[in-house]
C-alpha cells in the first residue's frame, strides 16, 4: 500500500533518517517503535508531506508520492493525526469533523451556502457516533477531555476516507482505561484502513500489529511480527535497555 | 482577542432551545459570527438609523457619515483578514489610497464615466493584491502584517515623491461627475443627499455580499485557517488559495471606498495610503467587534463621529484613537457586537 525506499533526511549534521526502507500491507496495521530520538517522527513527518526527503522516495500504491505537498496527499488518501493535538480549539466537535468530510465535496461547490451542503454533515454525524462522540457535538473541541480530543483527533482523518491512516503516538497522555480504548478503536478500523502507528505504548504496539520497524539512530534495526521483535535480542538491547537484554 | 471572540460565537450558539437534533447541529454549523440572529438585529437597525440620518443630520455631517462609510469598507475588510482568515492587515490603506488615486488620475485626464473608472480601479487594486498578496500570504504571523504595512507606506512615499501625481500636494480640483445609472437615469454626486443614500445602499450590497460569501463552504475553511492553519492542509485543502481569495476580496471592499473618495473631497493625498489611515481601520473593527462584519461598519461611524467633534478642540484626536485602541483591548476586545451579545442575550451560559 505504501511503501518507503531508501529514504534520508539531515539536519544539519544530524541523520535523522537515515537510508530507510519498509512496506506497509493493505488492511494491516505497521508499527514504528524505537527510541526516543529513533526518527520515527521524522519519517513520519516525510511520508505525510510535512518535511521533504533528501533522497529516496515514498510510493503509495505504485505511485511516486515522494515531496507531494500534504493537501495533496490528502485528497489522494493519507491522512495523518499527530502526537501533540492539533485540532481547531475553538471550533465545535461537529465542525471540526464537518470541515474534515467538507474536503470530500467537489471543489466547485466552494461558494455552495452552508446549510444547502448537507452531506457533510450527515457523515460528520455519522463518524460522531461511531467513535462515540455525539453527545459531545457541539462541545468545543478545546473544553473535552484530552482522551477526547485524541479521539477527535482519529475521527477526522477518518472522515477523509483515507487509504492509509497515520497515527502518531494516539495514546499520547491517555490513562491505561482510555489506551485500551484507543486499542479497540485502531482494531476496528484496520479492516478497513491501512495503518501506519507510532506508539511508545509497547503493549499496544505488540497486541494490535501486525508488523513492527524498529529504528534506532536513524536506521531500521528490525523488521518483523511482533512476535519475533520481542524474541530479538538486538531490539531488546537499543529499545528496552542493557539489563532486559541479560535478563 | 480571538478567542474571546469565538467564546461569544459559541455561547450564542448553545444557549438556544435545543430543538431536533439535526437541527442543533445545523445550527451548530452556522457558527459564523456573521450569521447569528443577534448580529442580523444589530445591522438592520443600524441601517434603519443610518437611513433616517439626514433627517438630521444637515449637510456636514451627511457628508461626515458618507465619510465614515467610506473608511468603513477599509475596516469591512479588515475584518474580512482578521476575524475570518485570522490575518492582521497593516496596510489596508494601501488599497483605498490606490483606487482613490487611479480614480482621481482617470477623472482628471482620461474620462468622466464612473462605469469605467470603476472597472480600471477596481482591476488595477485587483491585479496589485494579487500580486502583493501571493507574496505576503506565505509570510506567518507578524510578518504579515510588517509586510503589508511596509508595502502600503512605500506607496505613500511613492505618491509624496512623484511631482507628475501631485507629490505631497496629492491631487485637487477632482470634478464631480454624475452617474449614468441606467440609460436616461443620471444621478448627480453633487446632491449631498442622493450621494448620501446612494454610498450607504452600496455599502449595504458590500456588506450583504460579505456575509453571504462568508457563510460559504469557503467561508468554514477560513474559520479553520483562523483557528489552527498549521492542520489545515492535512484535511486536503491548500491554504493559500483560500487566504488569497480573502485577500483579493477584502482589497476590493477597501478599493470600494477609495474609489468614491475623491468624489467625497474633491482631491485625494499621499495619507491616504498612510499608517493612520490603516490602523484606524484595524481600530474601527475591533470597536465593533472583529469578525462580525457589522461591527466595523458601526465603529467607523463611532471613530469617524468622535475624531470629527474632537479634532474641532485638539490637534491631537489620535491620542483619544490610541486610548480607545487599549482600552477595548483591555476590557472589551469582542468589541461593541461582543458586549451586546453579552447583555442581550439573555440566559446565555458564559463558559469559563
């Protein structure tokens, strides 16, 4: 579905990514775990079309993707979610998914009156009650919860109807109740969905992937079911510390 | 300033009668402060006061009010940037100052038509905003705002150092031409009275025109790129589109005003383009509440009004702008629209 190929980026002296390459399955769900300063955000932020690469290149379903500006990636159906919440604050829940499936219409109805543009609002309505968040609607998404908020955060990418869906770190400052959740919630969605995960929830990551990079300094360390990462010993002594590994 | 201004949108929102579901959350759509019934209420007795004005108002302040009119399409559209793109114009006055010019320039040495000094006025601000603005947009924050006001001070230096457009002097003796409304419909600007009525129904179109492209699906995205224009194009638009439009839009409002100036005062001066004339608008609009469109109409009437009868004691009426500029900052920066929303709208929950 998307696949990265040799991807690098620098800053300045620092390789934040360095000669990355990996595939991520249709309908699967692909974790990037590693530690902090790995890269992972970087990679993101290059495959979402926040950064341009140095060299390499994203494809996304065999098409060259790579340094597309991320509007356009949008419409072609990545949609990314970011680790710190980045939502319109002083706009409603229903607005904020409302503006998310509004990006679906046709360009040509941009001077379309608001009330005449039904659809969106329809499946706006829709995405709320299926991530359980109509009783919010017109809440402003700056007065909910942080659990929430990283909800509505899931729920507009979602309304974009993407192929791949990006999550960076969804658990980010969640209680362990509202991570399995979220974990219920990234389950459901992979079937229909690709997803690209970054977490630093190891449990998490370990019971809803089905694939796992783990980087480290830039690089990829490993590849491989979850399984196998918990068996490696490589990946145990760059991500879990020395004293794991000798255990 | 924002903020507050959007807490006011929403309370309004929340405290009506919760009815059907679809239709809360339609309601809930129309969150623009433009639309809200309130607001509706405030710019049809506006109006209605600003129609029976002449009654008594006599010729000098008629002429006045058609003044404040004018500069109220500077602040009309600095409204437009601010209250929905989430942009601060400084130099909104670039606009004004440059459609007066070309008008005054075309009515002294090319035509008498005001169907065509219009057309080339409101093209060449048309063109010039394009321009200016594919450059200025790409600029965040504060440097939007540095840019603007840089550009539309080196247009004041330009005009105060050209002798072929009157340098310092500006342009006088512009004549007053009549308006071929219809064919055998002349109407004469010379008439205080149907020149008065003839800005103010103008203004009203402006205003409504406004508003109706504001309520848009154009218009959401605005608000979005005013709340937070970092995630926008992570949804699948690309904000510069959208904000360029405003800003071509909003010139042509400003250029409105400009264009009738000269009619106004019979000449036109390089402090049109000024810092003056640009912050006062930005002034007007936060008087009148930013983001409710109305609102910088009535706080051009307010400022124009108080900076007439004040400047007839003092020289320096811009102290009393500078003061009026804190204290609506301090204590009332939803503006006159956001206290009276307060205040009439009775049972409305304010949130912390």
């Amino acid at each position: 579905m998307i696949r990265v190929i040799d991807l690098s980026k620098s800053f300045g002296a620092l390789r934040a990514v360095n000669h990355l390459s990996f595939e991520a399955m249709p309908n699967c769900i692909t974790s990037i775990i590693g530690p902090n300063g790995a890269g992972k955000s970087t990679a993101f932020n290059l495959i979402a079309g926040t950064l341009r690469p140095d060299s390499g290149r994203v494809e996304l379903e065999g098409h060259d993707v790579t340094g597309e500006p991320a509007y356009r990636l949008a419409k072609l159906g990545v949609a990314r979610s970011f680790q710190i919440t980045n939502l319109f604050f002083g706009l409603s829940v229903l607005e904020n998914v409302r503006f998310a499936c509004q990006s679906l219409e046709s360009r040509n109805r941009f001077l379309t009156r608001l009330d005449r543009l039904s659809a969106p609002v329809r499946r706006a309505t829709e995405i709320l009650e299926e991530f359980g968040l109509d009783e919010s609607a017109d809440q402003l998404v700056g007065n909910l919860s942080h659990g929430d908020q990283r909800r509505v955060e899931i729920a507009i990418c979602m309304a974009l109807t993407p192929r791949v869906l990006m999550l960076d770190e969804p658990t980010q400052g969640m209680s362990p109740a509202e991570t399995a959740e979220i974990d219920t919630l990234i389950k459901s969605l992979a079937g229909r969905v690709t997803v690209l995960l970054i977490e630093h929830d190891i449990d998490l990551v370990m019971n809803i992937s089905d694939h796992v990079i783990v980087m480290h300094q830039g690089r990829k360390l490993f590849e491989g079911p979850p399984n196998e990462v918990r068996a490696s010993p490589a990946v145990r002594e760059a991500y879990l510390g020395a004293e794991h590994a000798a255990a | 300033m924002l903020q507050a201004q959007q807490q006011a949108q929403t309370t309004d929102i929340e405290s009506r009668p919760a009815g059907t579901v679809a239709g809360r959350l339609l309601r809930a759509v129309r969150s623009g402060g433009s639309n809200s019934t309130l607001l509706r209420q405030i710019a049809l007795v506006s109006l209605l006061l600003a129609a029976i004005f002449p009654l008594f108002g006599g010729s000098f302040f008629t002429r006045l009010a058609i003044e404040a009119l004018l500069f109220g399409c500077i602040a009309l559209s600095v409204d437009i940037l601010l209250g929905y793109a989430g942009l601060l114009s400084l130099g909104q006055a670039a606009y004004f100052g440059l459609a007066a010019y070309v008008a005054a320039l075309m009515y002294l040495h090319v035509t008498q038509s005001f169907w065509l000094v219009l057309l080339t006025a409101s093209a060449s601000v048309g063109v010039f905003s394009f321009l200016l603005g594919a450059v200025a947009i790409r600029a965040k924050g504060v440097y939007f705002a540095l840019i603007t006001f840089g550009v539309a001070e080196i247009l004041s230096k330009i005009t105060h150092n050209t002798r072929a457009i009157g340098g310092s002097d500006g342009l006088i003796g512009i004549p007053v031409p009549s308006i071929r409304l219809l064919p055998g419909l002349e109407i004469e600007f010379a008439n205080n009275y149907v020149f008065y009525y003839l800005v103010l129904g103008t203004v009203c179109l402006l205003y409504l025109g406004t508003r109706r492209i504001l309520n848009t699906a154009f218009g959401s995205v605005l608000r979005a790129i005013r709340d937070n224009s970092d995630r926008v194009p992570y949804l699948g638009y690309n904000p510069f589109w959208y904000k360029l439009l405003a800003y071509v839009m909003a010139a042509q409002i400003a250029a409105f005003g400009g264009l009738i100036y000269p009619l106004l005062r019979g000449f036109v001066a390089p402090h049109l383009f000024g810092f003056e004339v640009s912050t006062k608008a930005v002034v007007m609009s936060l008087v009148g509440g930013v983001g409710t469109l109305i609102g910088p109409l009535m706080g051009s009437v307010i400022i124009t009004f108080l900076e007439s009868v004040v400047g007839s004691y003092t020289e320096r009426h811009l102290i009393l702008l500078g003061i009026i500029f804190i204290v609506f900052v301090m204590f009332l920066p939803d503006g006159l629209c956001g206290l009276a929303q307060r205040t009439f709208g009775a049972g409305r929950k304010v949130k912390p």
